[in-house]
C-alpha cells in the first residue's frame, strides 16, 4: 500500500520507513526541513516537504499523494522549549503537545478528504496512560489516570485528546500505538553519550525516589517500528500496548541500566526532596506509575519482539 509517513525523520521514522520499503510499501515521507529529503531518499522514501501545523499544506501533501494509510510520528522533542526545566514540567513538550493536538487534527482532516484505508497514531504508556491503582501491569481496557497534578498533566491531556480523535473516527481504521519507553540508536537510552537520559544516568543525575515502585515499559525502537509496519496490515481499530514482554520498577531496571553504560549505582533520594525541586508528576513517574501488557498487539497484529526484554535490550541493543 502507499503509505504516508509524517515525522519520517524522528527517532523511530528511521527505523521505520526502511522498514515498511522492505515490506513491499509505496513510502511517501513528509519532513518539515527541504534538507532532510536527500536522506528520505535513501531510505526508499519519496520525501514530501510541509510543516505539519500548517494545515493548508498538510492537505496539500496528502493530496498530492493519495496514501492509503497515514502514519502519525510526529513529535519535537528535541526542538521543544523546557526539555530539561523540570522546575516548569508544562513546558515540557509544548511543541509536541501541538503536533499530538493540532497536528493530529489536520492529518486525520487530510487523510479523510482523500478516503484514506487506516490511520495509525504514537501513543505512549507513560504518566497518565493508566490509573494508579490495583495491579502493577494494565490492559488497554484499563482506565486512564484522571487524577493528574496540577502541573505536568499537559502531555497527557494532549495523548488524551490524540487518542479519543484517532479512535473516534467512523471512516477508517483508527489506530493509537502505546508504545513503551523508547532505547535504542536515536533515542534517549542509547550508547550515544549524549542522549538524554545516558548522560543523565552517567552523571548520576537521574535518582530512585523513594522506594523505586513506578513500572515502566520499555520497547527497543527496532521493535516498536515493526509493530507499526505490522499494524500497517493487520488488526483492527483501537488502541495497542506496544511494549516489551518484561515491565519492571524503577528500582529494577535503573541500576541495571546504570551498570551497562559503566556508570555509578544511582542515588536514592526521598519522594518530598525531589517534590519540591521537580513537583509531583516526577515523582509519580518514578513511584507510581503502572507498566502494560503487550498480549493484544502479539495476538492481533501478529507482532514479534525481537527484543523481549529490557535486560537483554540494554546489554546487547543500545546500538549507537
């Protein structure tokens, strides 16, 4: 199928497209920056040049291309003002708050003027995804957290809106991928000294608050592209845990990290300290948090891992 990918250029947009040109896919790329076709190109892509928040010429794009499946990667991490001012965390994201909110909204408005097959959005399971109670590992049947702080909510409020306007459509095939924390080359958990959370780690930087008890879930970025090329085909409307066989606490996994990138145990410090220097959606991101399970995209998207867990991922899949 001809399939329309819009943050080609990210993290998981290069893992991606070369993936889905294996697969036999027809790959139009759109990329913000006219400097980045030549590297679409290479991948196999047909690059396609608009700024997703402007919607004029997101329906343009898609217009001119007539995909059957549009693919939403669209994040701005890297460029988003507050990355690291966690004394502000609302400031965190703002760009790609807009690009899950208003990106979304003329994606969907341009894959429904040309009649557009599916439409595949990134999620996440993060602060926000799942409430704070009962088992440590949710479904996606499971209810969200609506008991967010006050400030640091604005991320989830913005996967909220994307994933009610993804599955609420009635004209195609809506899909929210929830996938786990991203590590891997590109990412911020990477052998890359400069990726966000190694040097963090590496500087000790990065504490156990508290007892350690958020769980995360965590999915190599070469596995979380190919569930997407899965769910390109397969599954039907809804959402989907995209994440590893083996959610663990912080406590858990953290040292184990720490060690593989040759840094120093973390350092424990108490929920209030980090309360007041960071505010609370920190803490509860380290402390109380819930992991998913990944069963339904195994079983419905025919999904593989080829890294099932996070141990073996971390000591052997970092990459670059």
């Amino acid at each position: 199928m001809k399939v329309f990918v819009a943050g080609a250029t990210g993290a998981i947009g290069t893992q991606l497209v070369p993936q889905l040109v294996a697969a036999g896919h027809d790959v139009v790329a759109m990329t913000r920056s006219p400097a980045r076709s030549d590297a679409l190109r290479a991948l196999g892509a047909r690059p396609v040049v608009a700024d997703a928040l402007d919607r004029d010429a997101v329906a343009r794009a898609v217009a001119e291309t007539e995909p059957e499946v549009i693919v939403h990667q669209l994040t701005a991490l890297k460029r988003d003002p507050g990355l690291r001012d966690m004394r502000n965390p609302d400031r965190f994201g703002v760009m790609t708050n807009r690009l899950r909110t208003e990106g979304a909204d003329h994606l969907l408005a341009a894959g429904r003027a040309v009649g557009i097959r599916r439409f595949i959005a990134q999620g996440i399971v993060a602060i926000g995804t799942y409430a704070r109670t009962g088992g440590p590992v949710k479904t996606e049947n499971d209810p969200p957290d609506l008991d967010l702080p006050a400030k640091g909510g604005s991320g989830a409020h913005a996967l909220r809106y994307l994933e009610d306007a993804v599955t609420g459509i009635d004209w195609a095939d809506g899909i929210v991928l929830r996938y786990g924390a991203f590590y891997g080359p590109g990412t911020g958990i990477s052998a890359d000294p400069d990726a966000l959370l190694t040097k963090a780690i590496r500087k000790r930087r990065l504490p156990i608050i508290g007892g350690g008890g958020g769980v995360w879930s965590f999915v190599h970025i070469e596995d979380a592209a190919s569930a997407t090329v899965a769910a390109v085909d397969n599954g039907g409307p809804g959402i989907y845990n995209v994440v590893d066989d083996e959610p663990a606490p912080v406590r858990e996994w953290l040292p184990f990290l720490a060690e593989q990138l040759g840094a120093k145990k973390p350092m424990r410090v108490p929920r209030f300290m980090v309360r007041l220097l960071a505010g609370e959606a920190a803490v509860i991101q380290m402390t109380e948090v819930r992991g998913g399970s990944n069963a339904k995209a195994k079983r419905e998207l025919g999904w593989q891992l080829r890294w099932s867990s996070w141990r073996v991922g971390f000591a052997k899949g970092l990459g670059g």
